[in-house]
C-alpha cells in the first residue's frame, strides 16, 4: 500500500504562530500530495454585483503603501474561475472596466519571469464591498500577511 503523508508543524513563540511544512515519501509521492493540495483549495467568491458596474481600485500592503511592483488584479468568475477581466497595476491602482452583474473571486498576482504567481507572504481578499456613485464600484484592497511556508504558497493563484 502506497502512503502519502503532508505533515504540518506548528511553532508558536511570542504570540505568532509560524509552520514548517515537511513531505515524507517520494519525490513523486511529494509531487502527488503537493497536486491535491492545490487542486482542493477553496477559491469562493468575495464580490458579489447586482448590477453593471465599472470597477476601479488600489491595493495596499499592510502598513497602507501601495503595491508596487509587477502586479496585476485578475476578476474570475466565482462559478467557472474564468477570467472575466485583468488590469495591471500601476502603483497600486487598476481598472477592470464595466463588469455585468454577477459573482466574482477578484485576486492579485504577482507576475514573474516564470509567470503568474501568488503574492509572497499574502492572502487574497476574503470579501470585498463597492463605494462609489452610480456605476462607479471603487474597491480598496489591503493584503493581509500570513505566516512563513504556507503549503499552498507554491500553487498557481487561483
């Protein structure tokens, strides 16, 4: 009988809580649990519209500084994932056009030489609120940070 065993330690000091996360088996049976992990994350949805809206917004770290660097936002479809709209973000800000009614999962992506990737170290938006008049729907994005070796960290964002 073939084992896979995704073993995740936790470490508490100070008040934080970091985890290590170890892979005992073969690379290929490393790889395989590596692939379930990421193919069973739950990516629900976290805008819901119930009319047209245009959608513009900024994304912020922690400490309240715009995000800088080769990021983009991507709108998916909170039933299919289908990418519904994508604007690259320049200092922080982004424009994802008119969008019709609907439930989305909005994401931020950090793209590399390698392609898209998960921002290192933060989470995506849990649920997100329009302010704005009329069609106009302004999102204001703060990334959350999480703890080191976060196991799906290596998975493509989604």
């Amino acid at each position: 009988m073939t084992k896979k065993l995704l073993l995740i330690a936790l470490f508490a000091s100070g008040g934080s809580l970091f985890s290590q996360t170890v892979c005992t088996g073969t690379v290929e049976q490393c790889k395989e649990a590596q692939k379930k992990l990421c193919a069973d994350e739950k990516t629900p949805a976290n805008l819901s519209l119930v009319a047209k809206h245009q959608i513009s917004g900024a994304v912020f770290d922690m400490s309240g500084t715009p995000l800088s660097g080769d990021y983009q936002a991507e709108l998916r479809s909170g039933k299919s994932g289908r990418l519904a709209a994508i604007s690259k973000l320049t200092e922080g800000s982004f424009h994802l056009g008119v969008v019709q009614p609907g439930s989305y999962r909005l994401i931020i992506v950090r793209l590399t030489s390698a392609g898209r990737e998960r921002p290192p170290l933060m989470d995506q938006p849990k649920s997100l609120t329009c302010t704005g008049v009329g069609l106009e729907c302004t999102l204001s994005i703060t990334l959350s940070l999480h703890g080191t070796d976060n196991p799906i960290d290596i998975c493509p964002p989604k």
